[in-house]
C-alpha cells in the first residue's frame, strides 16, 4: 500500500532529508554573508572572506589535505572530474581507469582526448602492481579512481592504490562522489594527488557545489577564466591557489552548506553513519535473498562495499519494477544504468541495468520493512501471473 | 609612527597572514591594497612600522605566498626591498 510520505532510498543519488544545520547554514549565508569574498575592502566583503577561508580550512582538514589553498571549490564533483582531467593531462596522453567509473569521467576523458585503459581487477584477486604494469604505456600519467561504485557498491582499495601509483609514478585521481563523508578519506595517507568530491550525497550538503583538492605535488593549468580580485591587471589567471582555478564569484550559500554538513557528519559521528547505513543495508539484503527470482548484485567482502546495492526481479524490467515501487508504494529507487554503463557491463547487468537500494542517514527499520514487504509482494505477483 | 603594509599573493593568503599575525601578536588593519601598488581588489594588513622586524619573521616562518612590504612615505607607497 502506497505510503503518505516518499521512502525515498536513492541517497547515492542525492541525500534525502538535508539536516537542518545545513538549511539553516545556507540560509544564514544567503542572509547575513551577502558581499563577494576577495573582491573588496569593505568590512562585509572581510566577513564573507573569513567565512569562506574558514570554510576552506574545515574541509581541507576533513580530507587530510595540508595546504588547504589547494582546496577549489567548484560548481560539483562533475565539474571537479573535468577541471582536474582537463587540467592535468594533454590530448593523447593515456591513464589508468576502473571499469566502475561513471559517466563523469568516460566522457570527459573522450571529451578531451585522453586514452584509457580500465585495470582488470576484481575483488577474488589480489591487486598487484603487475595489474598496473601490464596496461601502462609510455603515455600513462594517472591512475583515475571511482572510490565506490555508484551502482553496486564496490568499494576500491584506495590506500594500496595510491601506493602503487606513488611507485609508478602516476597522479592519483579520485572520485569520491560515493564516499566522501562516509568512508575515510585521508589525501595524504592515501597518496591522492587529486580529489573530487561533490557536497550533495554523503557530506549532505546542498547540490551545485564540490571540491577539487590537490595535493602539493600537483599543478593545473586553470580550464576556466575570469575575474578573482587579484593580480587584476593582468590578462593571465593567476599562478597561486586558489585563485589560479577559481574564477568568478564564489558560490556562498553552497559553501556553507558544505560546510554545514562537514560539521553535521563530525557531529553525528562518520562512522556511526556508515555502521547504521550498513546496518540497514544487511538487513534488506537478508531478506531480499529469500525472495524467489531476485537477484543481488554487489560486493562479496564486506570490507570491498559500501551500503547500497542494485538488484533485479527476473521476468520483470527494472524500469517497470521502479515504476511500480514508486506509484503503488510511494518508494523512490533509481533504476536503470546509473550514468555508469562500463559498471553495468563489469557487472553483468548491461544494457538493461538494475534497480538501485541505497539508504540514507535517516532511513528507518520501519520504512525498509515496507520496503521489503513491497519487493516480496511484485516478486510473488510476478510469480503468479506466470504460472 | 609611519605605516607599513604586507601584501600577499591572494585573499586565501591574506586571511592566512591575519592569523600568523595575530598569534605573534602583531596589531593589523586589514585595508584595501592602495592602488598605488597594485591592480588587485584584494586585502592588505596595515600595521606601524616598529611591527616590521617581528612581521618580516613571521612571514618568512611562516612561508605564506608574499607579495612584498610596503612602507608609506607621504603619498604614496615604496616596496621595501631586504632592508
């Protein structure tokens, strides 16, 4: 039976509810820090720089990320993805992918004329250096990295990637769409040379914001131009960060909210966050499996997965199981291939895709027993309309 | 008392230095950079020149991205070069 209020389960999409630090601190931003940051003298313009370097300092801190001057903030991880392929490598160079990369990252490497090769890897494997050796061609100049795999979870092994990386020589890029707040990330200790994160999923901040973190080891020619308040004269942007790649006025109201959710997510514990999404995700997992004609799709170890995964009822097409979840139970679960078609086709699930459980910070026991009941009840209809 | 200024590379710096400053308890105005030095719309620090050897330490301590020291003769502002 359809339910008053939307059990929404599709947080890798966008995380539902913001908490109300986060409105509040839009809001607030909106409101009270209404002049441009590092475009004038005035005591507003100060406050708004203050307010945007403290905000700067918080999240460089939150990722391991020393000098936060190499912290950008950019329109979402999208556009962090772009800024950082784009400004580190050149037409024709070549670099190491993963096949559960997103769409972020297939096309801005076409987009830009960047060879990939994906690293055939999969958990029942040891990942070796051999592994890298044997797609490395002169042109490699990076390893790019999906964190987590927006489709069925797989968590990669970011530490001993970015170990290999450092030993070959190659950049480190990471898309941490799917993690960021809520697995540990640590750029340092990780080897990351680049960092892109959005603020709309796990740091449950506003949408139309993200960050570019780079290591010190790392430079970028800027993509975008435009005024920063400083070095005005000159017709070049800017050689220092941040102002070499941030071109255009800031964005206050998102970098608050990020800011905002950085706070929510230490306030409530990272780690509390991930062991209740866990929870929740073991739990429907477990009585998914009972169900007849169903098939999950997602890590083995528990250690190479995040809490969500994608699964399907045979005989029944994900779009229409999608559809009958929304209209006839109020449940909102994303469906089909996730912008993530190479994770389809390492998963097996290519072209048609899968139906996609992933919960949030708020999720309820309640709202996953309905949704199961749910599940239970189309897979038992489905069976009976075949006999 | 004559006027110093120390600028910086950016806004980020800026804001980097008003703490460096402040913790070694150096007194600063931020102002806008004269533009008799500069294009830029950014923020300098102004502070009395008997700051100048204790800021020349911290900046350099520090290793903020510097843009230079300014000392105010009249109108208008000299760069101090290693003085």
């Amino acid at each position: 039976m359809k339910q008053k209020k939307t059990i929404y389960l599709d947080n890798a999409a966008t995380s539902e509810p913001k908490p109300k630090a986060v409105l509040k601190a839009v809001e607030t931003a909106l409101r009270k820090i209404t002049a441009s940051p590092g475009r004038s003298g005035y005591q507003m313009a100060h406050t708004a720089d203050r307010f945007v370097y403290d905000c700067r300092k918080r999240a460089a801190a939150f990722f391991g990320l020393e000098d936060a001057s190499r912290l950008i903030y950019t329109p979402g991880g999208t556009y962090s993805i772009n800024v950082a392929i784009n400004g580190f490598l050149k037409k024709g160079d070549h670099i190491i992918s993963t096949g559960r990369q997103h769409n972020a990252v297939t096309r801005a490497l076409d987009s830009f004329g960047i060879n990939s090769t994906e690293l055939a890897w999969n958990e029942d494997q040891p990942l070796t250096e051999k592994l890298f050796q044997k797609v490395m061609n002169k042109k490699t100049k990076a390893v790019i990295v999906n964190h987590a795999s927006n489709v069925d979870g797989l968590l990669y092994p970011l530490k001993k990637i970015g170990r290999i990386a450092k030993k070959l020589k190659l950049a480190l890029i990471v898309d941490a769409a799917q993690t960021a707040g809520l697995v540990k990330i640590d750029m340092k200790k990780m080897n990351i040379d680049m960092l892109c994160v959005t603020a709309h999923k796990g740091l449950l901040g506003p949408a139309g914001i993200g960050i570019l973190a780079l290591s010190k080891n790392c430079g970028l020619k800027p993509t975008i131009s435009g005024g920063t308040g400083s070095v005005s004269e000159g017709t070049k942007m800017p050689a220092d960060y941040p102002d070499r790649l941030e071109a255009g006025s800031m964005n206050l109201g998102g970098i608050a909210g990020l800011d905002a959710g950085i706070r929510e997510i230490q306030k409530i514990g990272r780690m509390e966050i991930l062991k209740a999404k866990t929870k929740l995700t073991e739990k429907t997992c477990r009585a998914l499996s009972k169900i007849e004609k169903i098939k999950i799709y997602r890590p083995k170890k528990k250690e190479n997965r995040i809490p969500l995964f994608l699964f399907n009822i045979e005989g029944i097409d994900p779009s229409e199981l999608g559809d009958m979840l929304d209209r006839k139970y109020g449940i909102a679960c994303r469906v089909g291939l996730h912008c993530a078609p190479s994770a389809h086709r390492e998963i097996g699930t290519y072209p048609e895709g899968g139906v996609r459980f992933a919960p949030g910070y708020k999720t309820t026991i309640t709202e996953i027993n309905l949704f199961v009941k749910a599940i239970t009840e189309i897979a038992e209809k489905k069976s009976k309309e075949k006999r | 008392m004559k006027q110093c200024i120390a600028a910086f590379k950016t806004t980020y710096e800026t804001l980097n230095a008003e703490d460096c400053f402040r913790d070694a308890g150096i007194k600063f105005r931020p102002i806008l950079k004269p533009r008799k030095i500069g294009s830029s719309c950014r923020m300098v620090l102004r502070f009395d020149e008997s700051l100048l050897p204790l800021a020349k330490k911290v900046v350099a301590k520090s290793k903020l991205e510097f843009a230079g020291f300014y000392r105010q003769e009249g109108e208008i502002w000299i760069k101090i070069e290693n003085d």
